[in-house]
C-alpha cells in the first residue's frame, strides 16, 4: 500500500532535502517575529506555534538556546578581562573570573610595557558596550545587570587611568622660557631727568626743590610688558599621553559616562591652571586684599597681571583648547563644557585682579600701569570670546574691560586736576626748572606712547576745556588735552613766578621753565600732537621773558651810567657819551658818585645772579651774550669818555675799579648756582 504523504511531510521533505532552504525559513520566521517588537516571551510561544505547523522550525528551541549561549560567553569573556584588573570588589565576580589576578596598582594603558593587555582591556570594554546594545532588545534582565555592572567597573577602572594620565603626564610651566620670549619695552628718559617728589602727585615730598638733592627723589621710569609672539606654544600634557586620554574619552562619552569623564578632566586641568598662575605669580586675592597693598608691592602685581593675562590667553587657554579638541574629537558638546569647566576658574581669578584694580583709589602713578592693563585686557579679548563660550566668563571680560577704561580715564583726569590746583608756595630758591614741570612733563611724554588707546578713551569726551574757534577742531582728543594741560601748566608757572620778590629772578624762572617744556615737547611725540606752531609761539614767549629779565636786572645799572643822572645834566635825551656842564669840581664828585654806583650795582648783581641757576647750557649762554651786547658796550662808552677825568686823581681805583674787558671776563660765572663775590683785579693808587 502505498503511503500517503501529508502537506507537512512533503514540506520536511523538501527541507531535508535543501538545507539552505530550512535556513532561510528559520530566519525568516524569527525577523517576522522580532518585527512585531512584541515581549520575548510572546515571541518565544510564537515561534513555538510556527514549529508546530512546520517541522523545519522543530528546532527552534535550540537555535534560541544557541544565541543565548553565545551572549552569555561574550558577556563572560568581557567579564573576566575587566574583573583581572578590578582587586576592589571580589564579590562583584562570577565564577567565569574567579581565578583572574587583583588590579595592578601600576595599571595603565601601556601596562608597563605590554600594550596588547591594553588593548585587549579596551577590547573588553567594546565588547560590553556592545552587548548592552544588543540586550537591549532582549529580555534577559541577569545579563542585562551583569553587563552593566561589569561596565561601571570597567568605567571606575577608565576615570581612575584618566586621572592618572592627565596628572602624571601634566608638563611644569617654564616661566623663565616663556618671559625671556617676550619682547619688553622700555620706557624712560634718556636726559637722565630725575623727578622730585610732591605730594599733590600722591608722592612724598622731603625737601622739595631745595637743589641739595637730599629727600626723595626718583627718576620717572615705566617699563611696559612684553609681547609674545604667535609662534609661541608650549606642551601643556606630555603628548605621547594624549593618545592614550584620547582613547578612554572615546570609550567613556560612548558607555554614557561623558559627565564623568569631563569633570576629571576639568578637575585636574583647572588645577593645573591654577598652579600655573601660581608660577606666574598670580595670587588668588580678595577685592578687600588688594586695596590694601602698597603702591609699590602693587605695581609689582600689576606687571605680573599684564603678563600673566597675555600667556594664559595666548598659550596656556590656547593649548588647553587643542587638548580639549584632540582628546574629545568625537563629541562637540564635551569639547565646549570641557574647555569651559577647565578654564573659568584661572580666567576669573584674572578678571577679578582686574576688577579690583580698576574699582580702587585713583591716582596719577597708576595711570599707565592701568593703562597696560587695559591694553592686555582689550588685545586678548578677541581671541577670548572665540574660545571661551560660557556667557558668564565673556560677560564679565567685557564689564572688567570696560571698568579698566572707566579706571584710566578717570586716573588722566585726576592728574588734569591734580596738575591744575597744585598750589605749593615753596619755589625754587635759584629760579631753576620746578619739580612740578619736570614731573609733569616727562609724565606727559609717556602719555604720549598710549596716543591710540587714550584717543579711543577720551572719544567722546567734550570736557577739553577750549574753545571751538582756536584751531584745535581738528586736533586729537589726546593732543586737545596735552594742549589744556601745558596751558595749565604755564598758568601755574605765572603764579609760581610772583613767588619771588626780585622781578629779574621771575624771569629767569619763567625762561628754565618754559624752555624746559619747549624743548621736552620739541624732542619727543608731544611735538606732533601739538604742532610747530606752538613751539614758535613759546619760543617768542622766550625771548620776551629774556627781554623782561634784561630789563629788571640791568635798568639801574645802565642807569648809572646815563649822563642825565649828572648834577646839572642836559635837559635833552639821556645819552651815553655828553659832557656834563657843571664845574670841574662838582662834575668830578658826580662821576665819582656814578662810577661808585655802577660797581656797587653790578657787584651786587653779580653775587646775586651767580647764584641763580640756568640750567640748559644754550639757553645760559644766550642769556650771557644778551646781557654782554646790553652793558659792555654801554659801560665801555662810559668808561672810555670818563676815566680820564679820574685817572690821576687821588684814590682813582677806588672809583675806576673795572674795565670793561674786566667785566666781560665776570659774565661767565653768571646762572651756574654758585653764588661768588667779585674780587676786583684793578687796584687803586
């Protein structure tokens, strides 16, 4: 009899026959099933239901069987590579790995040496990652846990070598090689100006201007920070360590445990920072703090702030920005929050010096310091705000930018005010250059050297002080302002000049003055700004006080010498020469009387003026050729005309004590600042 074959039959048959074929039906079976995203163990009756109406699926049971064992074995691989290095938590292991070594307290990457047990590690940790993604869709919560734990372990393990790398590998700042490649410049005077102290500049006056050069006195010097050059850079981790930080990112952003990973790196690069800045010599110090510190121990700060501001902007945030690019390649995100995290601290720390500088007490010494400042500041702050994306850090970058222009234009005004009310009643006792002129003036020179910064400042400042038709519409804001503080100036040299009794010492004083200014304008910067026809104009000035001078000084000494102060003289013009008509007796009396009054006159000039102090050598010379073509040819008229009446007589030298080639020889002695006493070289008979 032949056998009957059912649908069922004729199919197994034909699997029998075509092992592909039952292949293909057993996987088209499960993705049916899996498609339907339904619980594993709808699935799992489902498959059952598929194997009763098919045979080719009667071994479904053992492929499932099959799969799970092979997820168990990866899981238990993974394991017992991650339990080996694990010696804290021996309860955490499963059989599988019970016999795997404790964790190495010299564990790193390389593993001394030996980087394929690195590499095999990272292996593990792939592999573990990569069994959570496929459990996830399984309902094998035992292996779920399992993987995770094994992963947390393994992610312990990662942060604690992450840590390990960045603080073993982290490179010392060379400070010393980083200053000596900064290009300083110099500020300073190169006449050798030393500026006397006082006290209406903030500065402690002893003995001011009394020419012994006793007191305090200091030369007016400012040396400016360095700059650093764009091809500067620094090893800020050693880099053969970057690699290996780069690989444990990866692995600790992909398991989840980016915020993990960032916060170590953040943690231990921000103390790195913070110790760089202590190399810089930086201090963490209060606002309180630092108004408290002396002007000069201040000074010291604020150069250290100016070039620490410059390295930590231009190197140190700059390199920890290609750090943070480099070791979190794959994820923007961490790269920004790490960076940020990393750098605000330092940055702020910075900021707040500057703050606390720029809200403090102003004075004039501290104006081209702040000046630095501002100019450090302002010079970093484009490159700041394209690295540094926390709005807080960039907010308070341009408020403490802005408080250190608000700091040195109040600090120019506060000299303005300082320069307009200083009323010292005490002058120079030989009419020489005022420390006030000289402090101002050199203080003015290095004003000059921040033209473009002040410009900027002072923008939008009206309060000049000057009229708008006297041709200074087109002048700078700085040069409008150099221009109302030398008329300050020269207002206060009038009143400083009425301070001495004798009218020809006025004169003097005002000459060493104003020829001081002329010539510090003339020799430096300040001449642009303010033009040649100033310096023409104070030059004029110059020469009407050498006028008024001649005329104080020398008036009753030619006066002497004029006939009209004869008895009996002519009624006519005074002349130097006439004859006088009275008697022979009475004319010989007078000429003696005006013989004895020119000597005594010029004696006393002479002991006076030696005295006095003129301190330039040409303008001292020229003041000596001006008083030898106003009296020599005068007293050699008198002189010539007369002494023959005289000559002869009985004490003649007592009268003729001097020719006029013995006068001449006397002028040169005259504005040294020694006073002498004239010895007379004619003697009489």
């Amino acid at each position: 009899m032949a056998a009957t074959t059912t649908p069922a039959a004729s199919i197994g048959a034909g699997a029998g026959s075509n092992g592909g074929a039952e292949d293909r039906v057993l996987a088209t079976a499960q993705q049916i099933v899996k498609s339907l995203n339904t619980p594993k163990e709808v699935r799992e009756d489902m498959m059952l239901i598929f194997s009763s109406f098919d045979n080719r699926l009667s071994n479904i049971k053992t492929v499932m069987t099959d799969e799970n064992d092979a997820l168990l074995a990866r899981l238990e691989a993974a394991e017992m590579v991650i339990h080996r290095w694990d010696g804290g938590n021996d309860s955490s292991r499963h059989s599988s790995s019970s016999s795997g070594n404790h964790r190495s307290s010299s564990f790193s990457l390389s593993f001394d040496g030996s980087p394929d047990e690195a590499t095999e590690f990272l292996s593990a940790v792939d592999e573990t990652i990569s069994l959570l993604v496929d459990l996830s869709s399984e309902n094998k919560p035992d292996m779920v846990d399992r993987a995770d734990s094994a992963l947390q372990i393994a992610m312990s393990l990662l942060e604690d070598e992450f840590r390990r790398i960045l603080i073993r590998n982290t490179v010392p700042l060379d400070a010393e090689r980083l200053y000596g490649s900064m290009r300083r410049v110099t500020l300073s005077f190169a006449d050798g100006d030393v500026t006397e102290d006082f006290e209406n500049f903030g500065l402690v006056a002893n003995g001011e201007g009394d020419g012994s050069g006793s007191g305090s006195r200091r030369r007016l010097f400012h040396e400016r920070g360095g700059s650093i050059g764009c091809d500067l850079w620094v090893d800020l981790i050693n880099p053969t360590a970057v690699e290996d930080l780069k690989e444990i990112a990866e692995r600790m952003i992909r398991a989840g445990y980016e915020k993990e990973c960032v916060q170590v790196y953040s943690t231990v690069r921000r103390d790195a920072l913070d110790e760089c800045l202590m190399i810089l010599d930086v201090e963490k110090l209060s606002i309180e703090e630092v108004h408290k510190i002396d002007w000069k121990s201040m000074d010291e700060k604020m150069k250290k702030w100016i070039q620490a501001m410059k390295i930590t902007v231009r190197v140190l945030l700059a390199g920890e920005k290609k750090l943070c690019d480099e070791i979190f390649n794959g994820s923007e995100t961490s790269k920004e929050v790490c960076f940020n995290e990393t750098t605000k601290s330092c940055v702020m720390q910075l900021l707040n010096f500057g703050e606390a500088v720029a809200i403090g007490k102003r004075s004039s010494e501290k104006l081209f310091r702040i000046l630095d400042m501002y100019d450090a500041l302002a010079n970093v702050s484009p490159t700041l705000e394209v690295m540094v994306t926390d709005g807080f850090v960039c907010k308070e970058t341009k408020d403490v930018l802005e408080a250190l222009g608000d700091a040195a234009r109040g600090t120019f005004v506060e000299f303005e005010n300082n320069v307009r009310n200083e009323t010292s009643k005490k002058p120079t006792i030989n009419g020489e250059v005022h420390p006030m002129i000289r402090y101002v003036m050199n203080y003015m020179k290095l004003i000059v050297d921040y033209a473009a910064t002040l410009n900027s400042l002072l923008e939008n400042d009206e309060s000049d002080g000057l009229s708008r038709d006297d041709g200074t519409e087109e002048m700078s804001p700085l040069a409008k302002r150099m221009l109302r503080l030398i008329t300050c100036l020269e207002s206060n040299l009038e009143d400083k000049s009425k301070l001495y009794e004798d009218g020809g010492l006025q004169y003097v004083f005002l000459m060493n003055n104003i020829y001081y200014v002329v010539q510090k304008v003339k020799d430096s910067e300040l001449g642009k700004l303010l033009g040649d026809d100033w310096v023409r104009k104070r030059r004029g000035q110059i020469r009407q006080y050498a006028t008024g001078y001649l005329r104080a000084s020398w008036s009753k000494v030619l006066a002497a010498l004029r006939d009209e102060n004869m008895g009996g003289g002519s009624t006519g013009s005074p002349s130097y020469g006439q004859r006088s008509n009275s008697s022979s007796s009475a004319s010989k009396m007078a000429l003696k009387e005006r013989f004895k009054g020119f000597n005594a006159s010029f004696e006393e000039l002479y002991r006076l003026q030696t005295a006095w102090k003129v301190p330039d050598p040409q303008l001292r010379e020229e003041l000596r050729i001006s008083i030898q073509e106003k009296v020599i040819p005068a007293y050699r008229a008198f002189f010539g005309r007369n002494k023959s009446q005289l000559e002869g007589g009985r004490h003649a030298g007592k009268y003729i004590k001097y020719t006029p080639d013995d006068l001449e020889s006397y002028l040169p002695d005259l504005f040294e600042g020694n006073q002498m006493v004239i010895h007379p070289r004619r003697k009489g008979s």
